[in-house]
C-alpha cells in the first residue's frame, strides 16, 4: 500500500471512528474470515438461550452465513435487514438436529437513528 493510500485509509477510519457514526476501529479484524468469525460469536452469545447453550456448528453457520447473504445482497437490503422489527433483524436456521430456530441480532435505537 502506498504512502497516500494509508492516509486516505488512516482518515476513512477516523471518520468512521467520530462519534456520530458509533463505528468502533478493530485492527484485529483484518480479513473477510475474521469478520465472519467475530459476526459469529455475537450470533452464539445473543442467542445463548434459543441456541440450548449449543453453539452453532460450522455446518449451521454456513446456512446463517447463506441466509445472510440473500437477506442483504444490496446496501438497501442491508439496511432493511437491520433496522429488522424494532431493531431485531432475524435470521431461520435449521439446526442439525432438525429443529428450527430463530436467531436474533439487535441494533439499539441509537443505531437505528443513525439508519435513517
């Protein structure tokens, strides 16, 4: 990465950063996978209860992960998805055992004004 790419990249993730936008920077999370993966440990922790304390199998976060990708397949889509019902966007899985589910992911309403 050249020099001004790093500063262009440095000043977006300020940007994102400020206050209003309520982004937090994670230098941890550099890949896709990564992402997938931090995105998955908050599907288990919210659902803990729903789930039975079984967290999701990677064969179960491949169904999220596919469902997920039809349910926001535009930037629209995405913001429809996750302003959800009163900020709970949904996702159905099928667990391995056959049982179906309702997995949630909740957006707080000061996330939901920045939505609008």
């Amino acid at each position: 990465m050249s020099h001004s790419e790093q500063m262009i990249e440095n000043q977006f993730i300020q940007i994102l950063s400020e206050k209003e936008n309520q982004w937090t920077y994670r230098p941890d999370l550099k890949s896709e996978e990564a992402l997938w993966q931090n995105f998955r440990g908050h599907l288990n922790r919210i659902n803990l209860a729903v789930l039975e304390e079984q967290l999701l199998t990677d064969k179960e976060f491949k169904q999220v992960k596919v469902e997920f990708s039809r349910l926001t397949g535009t930037p629209f889509l995405a913001s429809q998805w996750l302003r959800g019902e009163n900020g709970v966007a949904q996702v159905l899985l099928e667990r391995e055992d056959g049982k179906k589910v309702t997995l949630e992911i909740r957006i707080s309403q000061e996330e939901l004004l920045l939505m609008r």
